[in-house]
C-alpha cells in the first residue's frame, strides 16, 4: 500500500535531517533577532514546518504512517495558534499603532 | 482530579463586558489541562498542551484596552509557541528514534535497542524537555512569568498559578514515570533546572514590591520544589506532587483573592496594601497570614507536610544535596513571605477603613473553604494520601 514511499530510498534520510535541521535554526534566528512581530510570527511557522518536515522523512524512512497523520495535527494546531497571534496582533495595532516588538518593555521589575 | 473543583470555586467575578468568552475558554483550557493528567501518548500530550495554551493566549489578552494585557498576551504567545516548535522538535526526533508516539513502545524500544538509537532519542528527550520546563515556567525559561501573571488580568493569573500550574506538572511528572531510562544526561540536567528554579525564583521574589510579580516569582521557587520530587522519581513522588501542588493553589487562591480586592478598593498593588490588616479586618489578616505560612513551609498548614514528603522522597533516592539546597532556599523564602505577615500585623494601615463589609459573600466562602482546606491537609495528610 505505502510502496511509492519507498521509492525516496534515492535521497538518504540524513539530508531530510540536515535541512529540516538547518530550517529550524533559521526560524529560531528569526525569533530572537527580528523585532517585527509579523515576520517573528512567519518564523515561527518555518520551524514548525521544519517539524513537519523531520516527521514526514522519518515516517517515510520507517515505513510507518503514524508521523504522516501527526503532521496533519500540527498543521491544525498551528493554523489556530497563528489564527490567535493575529488577532493578538490587531488589538495591539489598534491601541499601538505599531508592529514592532519594541513597544513591549512597560513591565519590568 | 481536584482541578475542575479548583476552577469552579475561582470563577466569580470578572467584571468585564465578555463574561461568557472569558468562562469557556476557561473550560476549553481546562480540558487541555485534564487531556495533560491523562495522557499516554506523545500526540495527546502536545494536543493537550495546544488546548491548554490557546485559549490562555487569548484569555492573558482578555482586557482589550489594557497595553499591560495586551503586551503580556503577546509575549506569552510568542515565548508560548517558540517553547511548542521546541517540544514538537523533540517529539520528532523521539519518533525517528523509536518509530512510536506511543509510552509503552518508546519505552520498550529505548532500552532493548539503546545503543543504535542512543544519541537522537536523547536529544529528542532533550528538547521535548525544554518544552515543557517553558509551560512550567522553570528556571532558565522563565522571564516570561512575572511579566505575564502582572500583566494578566487577576483572575487569569489565578487560573494560570493553579490550573495551568497542576496541568503542566501533571504532564512533566507522567512523562518522566512513563518508563524512559534514566540516562545521566537526563537526571543531571533536571538537577540544575530544579537548582536553579528554586534560587532563581527565591532571589527574584525577595526584591518585589508588587503583590503580584513576588507571588509569579514565588510560583518560579515552588516549581523548583516540585522539580526535585519530579526528578526522585518513584511510585510516592506522583502523590507528592499533587499534595504540593493542592497545597499551593490554596494558598495562592487565598492571597489573590485577596489581592483583586485590595486592587479594586484601594488601587494599591504593592506589598503595603496589606498593612494594618491585622487591626482592621483580623478574619482575612488570619487566613492570609495561614496561607503564607503554608507557603513557606511552616508546620501543621498542608505547605508543610508537601515539602516534608518531597523531601524525604528526594532524600531516600540518594539526592542529599539537592535536599540541602532545598532546605537552604526554603529559609530565603520564609524571608519574604514573613515580611508581608509583618506588614500585616505591625504596620499601621493606610487608611482606616473596614474592609469586611465590602468584600462579597462568595470570597469569604472561597477563603474560608481553602484555609480549612489548608488544615485539614496539615492535620491529616494520610488521608488524602490514601486518596491517590
């Protein structure tokens, strides 16, 4: 049933690694250096597209669907969490005026 | 267990025009956290933890005009997701390791063929790790929670101190019984996290003013404390925990409530709202002062007999040193939980008005309940140890 799967055996399953690897350090540079929320937040959804990425690699190379539907989990999951980061977003640009990280320093302590 | 009682005494009065949102994203969040108690498998744990997290994002968030809320929304959403990415990312590599979201598999798995799949399932361990010390808000990740509990509305911060709190542990503490091997990495690396909590926390709480930031850190140092019975893993520690745990939102449940009546009336939010409360209302000024007590650690409250059993867990599991330096922050903490007791009973109060009349019915109830709570547990701790 899974035997187009098979047919990745042409590319090794550590490059999946490396890249997924290498996205997921770009999304975590893009957290912590940007100060638009905007791009923090495409980010964010880089790495957890790299995620998905290891798990699809993984499922295909173990011959086992599981990783597959979970995959389909996290898409879910991220689809509501940006939904709420948005919405987050507009009410601060409505008091702010502003999309940039900067305006969140009032507390401290 | 526990929890949706916990979330039934609190719901009381938020005065705000979107009532109802507010109280079923509550539910939606409490569901996530019931998913965390019960689950034996990785897919339920990280949708567990989104159904937990969501909602909060939203409810941190809830007063729409407030930048304090708003900001605390959004760096708890972008510190929320970044730690997920994390977890998700362990739970990845774990799945490469193992071929399973399953406990049961992984844990078969890991030790019959430890040595091929070795290196990627610890680093998978690892960050799932890292995952969740963020949702519990442990020590080097935990910038997030004074920030985020003063920003919040109160009742949120009480929701986030007590629910989220048991959920989160909850989760840790099944996951690190769910039969993974206890290689060193791992162990030596809870050690310094739960090290760390506990100083980082104590340290932070004693230079606040402001009722709320020392109660986030004070909730840091306590975390730290269930880290050392998370980490002493055996059968007992699970009980502990929740003992603790039950303990702890009492207490946190009395001094919030509390605290939102003294924000509504006086506008004060620092330590000095307190003073002279001895003098002027001596009900509240005597369950606050026992739901201190208990906090830090001080006999026949429940706080006492939650940090005697994780202790005395800790210390048959060979961890001496760990105990020691337990012991050594419990004595900050008595530092600053003693000096709000003080401000109670020998300052002079800052305007000399009674209180009791103004505080409604149902608050009283809620104190009351929870500071006979705290005794009872005090008294009888066997009893609800049979219960686990």
């Amino acid at each position: 049933m899974f035997d187009f799967l098979n047919n990745t055996g042409s590319i090794p399953i550590d490059y999946y690694l490396w890249l997924s690897g290498v996205l997921f350090c770009i999304g975590v540079m893009g957290v912590l250096l940007r100060r638009n929320v905007i791009i923090m937040l495409m980010s964010i959804e880089l790495m957890l597209n790299s995620v998905n990425l290891l798990f699809v690699a993984f499922s295909t190379y173990l011959g086992d669907a599981k990783g597959q539907v979970f995959v389909f989990f996290i898409m879910l999951v991220a689809a509501a969490e940006v939904t709420v980061g948005l919405a987050i977003l507009t009410m601060i640009y409505r008091n702010t005026k502003s999309v940039d990280i900067d305006f969140l320093k009032n507390l401290k302590g | 267990m526990g929890l949706v009682f916990l979330l039934s005494e609190k719901n009381m009065n938020y005065a705000s025009k979107y009532k109802e949102d507010v109280y079923g994203l509550m539910i939606f969040s409490t569901i996530g956290g019931l998913m965390l108690l019960s689950y034996a498998n990785l897919v339920t744990l990280f949708l567990g933890i989104e159904t937990l997290s969501i909602p909060l994002y939203v409810l941190v968030g809830s007063k729409k005009s407030d930048l304090k809320s708003n900001e605390a929304a959004m760096k708890y959403f972008i510190m929320g997701s970044f730690a997920t990415c994390f977890l998700l990312l362990g739970m990845a590599l774990i799945y490469g390791a193992v071929g399973s979201f399953d406990f049961r598999e992984i844990a078969l798995q890991c030790y019959t063929d430890a040595g091929r799949v070795n290196s990627l399932f610890e680093m998978g361990i690892l960050f799932l790790l890292f995952g969740m010390i963020f949702k519990v808000s442990a020590a080097p990740f935990h910038f997030w929670t004074p920030d985020v509990y003063e920003g919040a509305p109160s009742i949120i911060t009480v929701f986030m101190a007590t629910v989220v709190k048991i959920a989160g542990f909850g989760a840790l503490a099944r996951l690190l019984r769910g039969g993974f091997p206890d290689s060193i990495l791992f162990v030596n690396f809870l050690w310094i996290i739960a090290v760390l909590t506990m100083t980082v926390g104590n340290l932070g709480a004693t230079q606040q003013k402001s009722i709320k930031r020392l109660l986030a850190f004070s909730s840091i140092a306590h975390a730290g404390v269930m880290m050392i019975a998370v980490l002493a893993v055996s059968k007992a520690s699970m009980t502990n925990v929740f003992i603790y745990l039950l303990a702890y939102s009492l207490a946190t449940i009395i001094l919030f409530t509390l605290f939102m009546h003294f924000a509504d009336k006086k506008g004060l939010s620092d330590i000095s709202s307190f003073n002279g409360l001895g003098k002027t209302n001596p009900f509240l000024a005597a369950t606050s002062t026992l739901a201190l007590l208990s906090l830090a650690g001080i006999p026949i409250t429940a706080g006492f007999f939650g940090k005697y059993y994780i202790f005395y867990n800790a210390m048959n599991q060979g961890y001496i040193w760990l105990v020691i330096l337990g012991l050594l922050n419990s004595a900050i903490a008595i530092y600053y939980y003693l000096g709000i007791i003080i401000a109670m009973y020998f300052k002079e109060p800052v305007e000399m008005k009674s209180e009791t009349d103004d505080l409604p019915f149902l608050h009283k109830l809620v104190i009351a309940g929870c500071a006979i709570g705290i005794i009872l547990i005090g008294i009888y701790p066997n009893r609800l140890m049979m219960l686990f």
